[in-house]
C-alpha cells in the first residue's frame, strides 16, 4: 500500500474515531442521566456540546437542558449534595441549553417538547426566586433582568399566571431602575393581560402623563377601568385623566362613582373624600373640595391626609392673593392692594389650623415610623413656618424653620 494511501486512511480513522467519539460522549450522558449520575452526564454532555460535529445537534441541547435542571433538583432538595459547586451556574447553563434547543429542533418532537415544560418551569422559579432578591436589595437592573428571563421561561411552560407576577417585579424593578423604556415594555405587557394590578396602571398613566401624551394616559386609565370592575382606584385614575383635559363635569362623575363604591368602608371612606377634594382643588372648585375635607375630617379627624391638603389648600390661595397684590398698579386708589393682603392673612390663618394638626398627627406616630413620613414633615413644617411669618407670629415661625434645619442636619 502506497504511502499517500495509508495517511488518507489514518485521517479517515481519526475523523471517524472522532466522530464516534462525540457519539459516545451523548450516549454516555443519556446513560449517565438514566442512572441519576448527574456530574457524569454533564462532563459527556458538555463535551458534545463544545464539539464541532455535534453543537447544532437540537438532542445535545435538549439533554443539557434536562441535566443541568436535575443538578439544580439536586441542590436544592438533597442538603448532603455533592453538586454544590454548580449552584451559581446551574440556571444560566439549562437556560441557555433549552434556547439552544428551541433555536435548533426541526423535529418538534412531543416528548422532547413535553419534558422541557418542567426544564422550563424549573428555571422560570429560580430566577423568579433570585430577582425578588436582588429587588429587596435594591439591585433593580439585575432584578429587571432575571426576572425577564423568568416570566420567558414560564410563558414557555404554558403558566400564565406566574410569567404574569415575574412580568410584574420586571416592572417594579424598571421602576426602581428609573428605566421609562421598560417600565412601558414591562407593564404594557401586563395590561394586554388584562392584569388588575393598580400599580401597572397608574406608573403608566404618570409615564405618559409626564409624557404629555393625554391620549395615551386616558387610555391606560380606560383599560385599568374595564379590567377592574368595582375597584374605586380606576375611577380615581380616570378622573386624574379627565383632569389632564379639564372635563370637569367627567372628573366629578368619576369621584361620586368612587366615592358611592366606598361609603360603607370606614376605613377607606374617609380617605378617598380626603384625595377627592385634592382633585377638586385642581379645578378651582374651592367650596366642594372644601366641603369634602371637612366631611373627611368629620368622620376621622385624627389624620394626616385632609389636614395636610387642607392647610395646603388654604396656603396656596393665600400665595395667590399675594401673587395678585403684587400685581396691583403703584398708583392704584381702589384700595384692591390692601384688600388683597388681608385676604391672603386670613387664609394664612386658616391653614395653620390645619398644618397644625397634621404636625402633630406625625409627632405622634410609633417611632418605627416616623422615618418614612420625614418628607411630609418637612414639607408641614416649611409651609408651617411660612405661614406664621405672614400673620406676624415670628417666634412661632422660627421655631418651625428650626426644625426644619435640624432634620436636614441629620
């Protein structure tokens, strides 16, 4: 035999030893896989899938998929498990096995497509678990991601319901993240689910109220509407939106349809009448917002939310009568200037009242809580001081201001 020859087939050997190789390193992880030898199934089945001959085999992936899942099984169930070292790596390497497979199956096999549903399952809930994690730890990016990824893995496992509540933390974490591109992407999902979750809806409407999109915001707060039927928040939302265009007969409408849902709960009751005179205050209705913070108070005097948007009703007429004294010609001999100024005293008087009462509401919170109304106080307080000094009560003023430096110190 000529020598030419020989080498022709010693190359044919090796490409055919080769071959069978990787025919045997699948075999051998099925095997392996069979016999619940995880680690043994996934050295073979990573060597199928690193060669050139058998990495765009859809059967390698599907097999990667399963066993990379079983290892996670492993650890998460067995505390003595011997595959520890996998923990971190697990998920990722099955995910990207079960794309794999998706990318390349031609066949559509039922039982290969059957089996993947648990793969599917199986990841979608680790990185469910993971992103709820690293959203408690304020880690928005990475949460949005993992999250993401699961409420993929779930709508491939045919689980509505869960993709739903991975799609959910997505948003938040978009939220968190200050991400406007996904918390649109994220919670536009959801709302073509049909979800009911209040807070899909009103991050959207302020996304596209911030926007200046009108047309969109009302239609956010349409479907919020329609997809929660008898929830007072979606009337609530849809006359933010009937505000946005200054319908004012519609935002009244939307309020009593809100406010007769509620008025046997006295517990929401009181509040709701509380945000309903805000949003008669932003109509100039200043006699029916009015009227509804006190009936508010009426019925649960101990608050911060009517006193607090009382004192503020009130101070804010009071600065527009200043707006407007200031407005009033030197030479003017009506006297309108004068009358303007003790117009704009009076209501400084009637809203610390009010401020008052909402100072101390705070005051008098458990001190586990006081950390999180820090902002309303302030805002009292500054408001609080101001109004003092425009009816001449400076010690009273001072004191206010001071508090207001010692908490910004802190």
């Amino acid at each position: 035999m000529k020598m030419k020859q020989i080498i022709a087939m010693a190359a044919l050997a090796a490409v055919t030893f080769s071959l069978n190789a990787q025919s045997i390193n699948v075999d051998d992880a099925i095997q392996n896989y069979n016999r619940k030898s995880w680690k043994k199934a996934k050295v073979s089945i990573d060597a199928a899938a690193q060669h050139e001959k058998t990495k765009d085999d859809a059967k390698v992936w599907y097999y990667r998929a399963l066993i990379y899942t079983r290892i996670g099984d492993d650890i998460s169930t067995n505390p003595k498990s011997k595959l520890k070292e996998f923990a971190d790596i697990w998920a990722d390497e099955a995910y990207q096995s079960a794309i794999n497979y998706k990318r390349l199956d031609t066949e559509k096999n039922p039982e290969y497509s059957r089996n993947l549903v648990y793969v599917f399952d199986r990841i979608g809930y680790k990185y469910y678990e993971q992103s709820r994690k690293l959203f408690n730890e304020k880690k928005y990016t990475e949460a949005m991601q993992l999250a993401s990824r699961a409420a993929e893995m779930y709508n491939n496992s045919n689980q509505g319901d869960n993709a739903g509540e991975a799609l959910y933390v997505a948003g938040l974490s978009a939220v968190g993240a200050h991400d406007t591109a996904n918390i649109k992407l994220y919670f536009n999902q959801l709302r073509r689910k049909r979800t009911d979750k209040d807070q899909v809806y009103n991050y959207l409407f302020n996304v596209y109220k911030a926007e200046g999109n009108v047309d969109q915001a009302m239609r956010v707060a349409a479907d919020f509407k329609k997809n929660s039927k008898g929830n007072y928040k979606a009337n609530i939302l849809m006359a933010e939106g009937y505000l946005l265009g200054k319908n004012v007969e519609k935002i009244k409408e939307e309020i009593n349809a809100a406010l007769e849902l509620t008025k046997d709960s006295v517990d929401i009751y009181p509040v709701l009448l509380a945000q309903s005179a805000a949003l008669l205050e932003l109509t100039e209705d200043y006699d029916e917002a009015e009227a509804k913070y006190k009936e508010s108070l009426t019925l649960k005097p101990v608050q911060f939310e009517a006193n607090f948007n009382m004192g503020k009703m009130f101070y804010n007429r009071a600065v527009d009568k200043l707006t407007a004294a200031n407005d009033v010609p030197p030479d003017d001999e009506t006297g309108l200037y004068d009358k303007l100024q003790e117009e704009s005293k009076g209501l400084f008087r009637q809203s610390i009242e009010y401020l008052v009462k909402a100072v101390d509401f705070l005051d008098n919170l458990p001190e586990a809580e006081k950390p999180y109304h820090r902002t309303n106080l302030a805002s009292a307080l500054t408001a609080l001081g101001t109004a003092y000094a425009r009816v001449e009560m400076y010690d009273e003023s001072k004191a206010a201001h001071k508090r207001v430096q010692e908490m910004s110190a802190e």
